[in-house]
C-alpha cells in the first residue's frame, strides 16, 4: 500500500468520524466569515486612501426626513423604496420630523389635549406616519431618531397661538414675531414651567409610543437673544437677581441667565427621556457656538459637558470649501468628539439651490478624514434636486459609504458618563 492510498484511507476514516459535526462546524465557519467581513472593509478602506483617518466605529451616516420629503413619509411603496434605497448604500440612520410649524406628524393625545390640533397627519392609507417610518427603517436596520424640527418655534397663525397665548415670549418693544428660515415665527417662552411640560410631555409621549431609537433637537431649541422681555420672565429674572432685565437684549449676565436656564431644561428634558428609555439616543443638531450662544442663547458645549446629550450634528451649511473646512477645526467641535458621537450636517441641496456632487464629495471626505460622521439636509435633495443625473449621484453616494456602518443602540452606564456608544456589524 503507498502513501498515496494510506492517506486517501486516513481522510476516510476522519470524515466519518467528523460527519456528525459538520453543522456546528459550518455554523462556525460561518461566523467567522461574517466577523472577518466586519473588519475587512477598514483595512480595505484604509489601503485605498492611505490619506484619510481611520474612521470611527460610531460614524453615523444620516440624512434627514423633512415636510419636503412628506410624499415619502406618508406614501408606503416610495417609503420602502426609499429606506430599501438608504440601506443599499449603506446609511444607517434616518431624522424623520415629527415637531414642524406647531403640529406633531403623529396622532398625539398630548396635542390634543392642549387644544392645539384639531386634525391627525396620516398615510395615504390611514396609517400612522411615524410608526410606520420606524417599522419600515429597522426592517433596513436602519436606526430613527424623531426630529422635534421647531422647537421653541411656531408660526403667529397656529392652534398652540391661539390656545396659549401666555405661553409665547417677546421683544423689550414688545414685538412677538421674528424671521427665520421658516418666515414668520414666534417663540415658546423656554423659561414658562407649562412650555417645559409641554415639550416633555410630547418627547417622552414619543419615546414611550414609539420603537424610536432616540429623540433630536437642532438650532431652533433655543431662544433668539432680542426676546424674554414678557411679564413672567421679567419677573423671575427680578426674584433671582433682585434687578430688572438690562435693556440691551446682549448684556453678559442678562445672555448667561437665560442661556443657563435653557440648559437647565435640556439637561433635565435629557434625564426624562433615560428614565423612560435609557437606551435612547439623546441627539443634538446646533449650528456653530458663537452664533448658537450670541444670536440664540443655545450653549450646546454646556449640554455635552453637563452629560445630557450622546450625539452631535453640528450644521454646517457652507457652499465654500474654505469656509467648510473652518468649521471642523472649532474647539467646540473638536471637544465634542472626544466626549459623544459626533457628526457635521452637510447641505444636499434645496428646490432652488441644487449642490452639486463635486461640492458633496469634498465636503464628505474632509469630515471623515477627522474622524467625523455625516448627515445630509435633506433626503429628496441627495438626487432629485442636483445638477447631475440620479444615478450618477447615487452612485457617489455608494463611494462615500463602501462598506456597511450598522448602529445598534445600547444601555449606557447609571453614571451616564460615556456616550451611547453603538457597535458596527457586518451585512449579514
């Protein structure tokens, strides 16, 4: 007998032995294939473009929802194809708005019972909206995080006007309206104790409700620094500093009290929103400090520094490259990463200003050579709006996004002093 046969014999004789084995051995093969995938496209990226950090394990790749996008919020089939779309190239987080012009996007018993809103927004179909943008989106694993878009914001003609005047702040002339990007608007008085349940009231009614993954504000929870001069501010202001409001809206100490009290509620909004759901994602989309702080009395740095917030969108709207890359160097931002998820809001394009992909692209990679996340405003502009053709613009949208970023929320510790970090997954 030669070798030959004696080892033919011997490899017999071993799979029979094995054969009862061989599913656990293949589910093991298996496994290891699919966590060898996970952390092939690192290597690979980082081989491709040996310029760019290595990109971190949070990256959040996001896009948000408007009431622009509000045919494919309430449509089934071009919902599905939309998410089924994001998934495909690799998204994996949606900011769907459910807080816009004084109206909530779902049914609300906390709306209705303030008197606010007589009607219901629902689906062609009937369906709940948001209900079924989360449904749909964890179908995709793709995370939802509800956007309360307005904030302390509504328009002079809605319902919450109408049924809770007291509850709206004003200018020292007395004027109650200011212009923003969504016209004329008036602002929920931040420092009214029945304002600030009302807010909690809606968030925690979304979270409970809700499959929501976590809960976002942006520019808008804030206060424009020309108002707090109504009866009931001036007259806290005056039982705690024993003085009446400075006339100048831009005094040092007038600006910090009413900023500090903005951040107080935050903070305590943030702790409400973990007792209901601790897993949640406490998310927060400001523009750039000196105008949030100066022009809107939003001190974000506090709220990270204060624990109350696990994820940062920093918008940064800019058309020039320059004006861009000046944004990501701001200490602000930089201190932010080293504490919570971080990630810059990058302009797509509107109806009437189209971006165009080259714009995009080096605004993309110059956020992830920092190690920064991304989200874009707003998801009909990604193609339906641009210069160049659909599927030349989706197929930029793949090269930013090669390999698959899965983000799984998961409980923070009860001292609530890391950020809510996420674990990246392979495409099983």
């Amino acid at each position: 007998m030669d070798v030959w046969e004696i080892l033919h014999k011997s490899l017999a004789r071993l799979r029979q032995t094995l054969k009862p084995f061989l599913p656990f051995l293949f589910l093991i093969s298996f496994i290891s294939v699919l966590l060898a995938s996970s952390f092939a496209p690192w290597i690979v990226q980082r081989d491709r473009a040996p310029a760019f950090a290595q990109l971190p394990r949070q990256e959040i790749r996001g896009v948000w929802l408007t009431t622009n996008d509000f045919d494919v919020l309430t449509d089934r089939v071009k919902l599905q194809e939309a998410v089924t779309q994001l998934r495909q190239l690799n998204f994996n987080t949606i900011y769907p708005v459910v807080w816009n012009s004084g109206y909530v996007l779902y049914p609300s018993a906390v709306a209705q019972r303030t008197g606010n809103q007589p009607f219901i927004y629902r689906g062609t179909e009937g369906q709940d909206i948001l209900a079924e943008a989360i449904a749909q989106a964890h179908r995709q694993a793709l995370l939802v995080i509800p956007w309360f878009e307005y904030g302390f914001m509504a328009p002079p003609t809605s319902e919450l006007v109408e049924q809770h005047p007291n509850w709206f702040t004003q200018q020292r002339d007395g004027s109650t309206t200011s212009i923003s990007g969504a016209g004329e608007v008036m602002w929920l008085n931040p420092f009214h104790p029945e304002v600030q349940q009302f807010i909690t009231d809606l968030v925690l009614e979304t979270i409970t409700q809700y499959d929501a993954d976590g809960v976002q504000f942006d520019d808008h929870m804030s206060l424009p620094n020309e108002f707090g001069y109504d009866r009931y501010t001036i007259a806290l202001y005056k039982q705690e500093t024993k003085k009446n409001p400075p006339a100048n809206p831009s005094d040092p100490a007038w600006m910090r009290w009413r900023a500090n009290k903005i951040t107080a509620f935050m903070v305590k909004l943030s702790k409400a929103v973990k007792a209901r759901k601790p897993q949640a994602i406490f998310s927060v989309s400001p523009s750039h400090y000196v105008q949030a702080y100066n022009e809107y009395l939003q001190d974000w740095p506090a709220w990270v520094q204060q624990k109350a917030v696990d994820e940062i969108v920093m918008q940064v709207y800019r058309y020039e490259l320059d004006s861009f890359l000046s944004q990501l160097v701001l200490p602000e931002l930089q201190e932010a990463q080293k504490k919570v998820t971080t990630a810059v809001g990058i302009l797509t394009g509107l109806r009437n200003s189209p971006v165009s992909m080259p714009q995009i692209f080096s605004q993309v990679r110059a956020a992830q050579e920092r190690g920064l996340g991304v989200a874009f405003f707003y998801y009909k502009s990604l193609w339906d709006y641009g210069p160049e053709a659909i599927a030349e613009r989706k197929a930029n949208f793949q090269a930013f996004f090669p390999y698959p970023a899965l983000r799984t929320a998961v409980k923070k510790d009860s001292s609530h002093q890391s950020p809510n970090w996420m674990n990246q997954e392979g495409d099983a």
